[in-house]
C-alpha cells in the first residue's frame, strides 16, 4: 500500500478533511464524510462503498489499514497523532479515518415500518437511533430539518453503519409528511391516553419520536394518527429518546412475528 506522508494542515487533503470533520455544509455540498475506525469502514466496504481517501494516524500500525480495506482506487495518507487528533470524532482516537462519499439506500414502495424523528439534536442519539431502526428492518427514516447531521463522524459512529443500509429522508418537514402517509402513525407522547401495548402495528406504521427535551411539536403531534405513551411504573418522567423509539419499534416487530 502506497502511502502519501502530511505533515502540514496547509497542505490541501488536510484542509479538505478537517472541513468535513468539523462543517455539516462542507459535507451536505460535497455529499462525503469521514468514517472514523475499522468497522465503520469495513460496514461501508460491505455495503458497496468505496472510500475515496484512507487517513492513517503514524502510531497505528499500516497492515490494521490494509486488513480492513484492499480498496487500490483509494488515495493513502499517513500523518503525525495530533493532526490525526483534529480529525478523530472522539478523545481516544482509533488511528482509522476514511474519506466517504454518502450512499443512498433506495426507499421501497411498500413503506411497511417508517421511524419519523423531529429535532433529535444530540449525534450519538441520532446515530443509536437509526441503528435501532435499521436493526428492526424499518423501511425508511424520516429526519426533520432540526435533526442532528446524520452524516457527522459523530453520528456515524452512533449508528454503526446504520446510515449505509436504512433508507432516509433529510430535512423534511414531519407534519406534511405524516399527512401524506397512508398507514398508521403513532406518536410517542408521555401524556397520551393511548398505552403503547394496546396499539395494532402490524399494518404499514410510522412511529414518531420528537426532541430529548422538548418532545414532539403541536403540528406534527396533530397530523399523527394516535398518541401514545410507555407505560412506566418506575419513578422516572420519560425514557431517552432512543430508548423509547427501541420499545416501540421492536413492540411493532414483536407483533409482526418476526424472527431471525
């Protein structure tokens, strides 16, 4: 593997990731990001991707690079730890980066199991998120504007690969598109009269799970079908977003009886 030493952030590759580390914009207008360690990059290779740049921080051994991926279109560059730190998402870098571009799963027609998320802001969140819906076999997910940047290294790493396999609908806006769908939609509300349980999912379903704080807004509580809450004996208000869009969706599977 040929490898192409930087030692400078001017240099032009430098520059170029660390915008797409660092600026939802420079990633929306290129469509690339960065996949930080070996599994995010060995499920984008599994998907059908080919990253256009391997970034390799100098401690990290070369042959974990080329373990993970024989990609020879790939341009391959080396640089010292603490530019690679500039770069890295998390405080313990993995010494892997990869350079993206974003795939683009194809939504079905038949929209069986739909998660629609409103203003979720915090990356890891988003990213746990779409895996949990990508895990249940949803057909597609539905991201307000207000969402978090799906594409971010940090959401990426959330998601585990989720983004590269769940189809997704970006920036939408939740009320027109809850309005147009033809199956059930139930929002997830702690104030609902509806138990969670007592709900029929084994029709076409969108599930909707609103902002860690501030829940879902009047207008797209009002377009969805039914409301419904979690019941929670224990003393605590609410479940993390997350964890409350894993109740829902695996309930949703549960009644579809499916199995693997």
């Amino acid at each position: 593997m040929t490898e192409t030493a930087i030692r400078s952030r001017d240099n032009p590759i430098f520059k170029r990731l660390k915008k797409l580390a660092e600026s939802s914009r420079a990633r929306r207008e290129a469509r690339m990001t960065l996949l930080d360690g070996e599994h995010l990059l060995a499920a984008y290779l599994a998907a059908g991707g080919t990253p256009h740049t391997l970034v390799r921080a100098e401690s990290c051994d070369a042959a974990r690079l080329a373990a993970v991926a024989d990609c020879r279109q790939a341009k391959t560059v080396v640089v010292p730890d603490a530019l690679f730190a500039e770069l890295a998402p998390v405080a313990t870098p993995t010494g892997v980066l990869a350079e993206a571009a974003w795939l683009t799963p194809q939504a079905p027609v038949d929209l069986a199991l739909v998660v629609v998320l409103e203003d979720i802001q915090d990356p890891g969140n988003l990213g746990a998120m779409l895996r949990t819906a990508a895990a249940a076999g949803a057909t597609l997910a539905v991201l307000s504007k207000g969402c978090h940047d799906a594409w971010s290294p940090k959401a990426l790493r959330g998601g585990q690969g989720a983004q590269f396999v769940l189809p997704m609908q970006l920036a939408a806006d939740p009320g027109s598109w809850l309005r147009d769908f033809s199956g059930t939609s139930v929002a997830l509300a702690p104030e609902a009269a509806h138990d969670l349980y007592t709900l029929d999912y084994t029709g076409p379903t969108a599930l909707v799970v609103g902002n860690e704080g501030a829940g879902l807004s009047a207008a797209t509580l009002a377009a969805a079908t039914t409301r419904a809450r979690i019941p929670m004996p224990g003393r605590v208000e609410s479940l993390n977003a997350s964890a409350a869009l894993a109740v829902a969706v695996f309930e949703a599977l549960r009644q579809r009886g499916v199995r693997r």
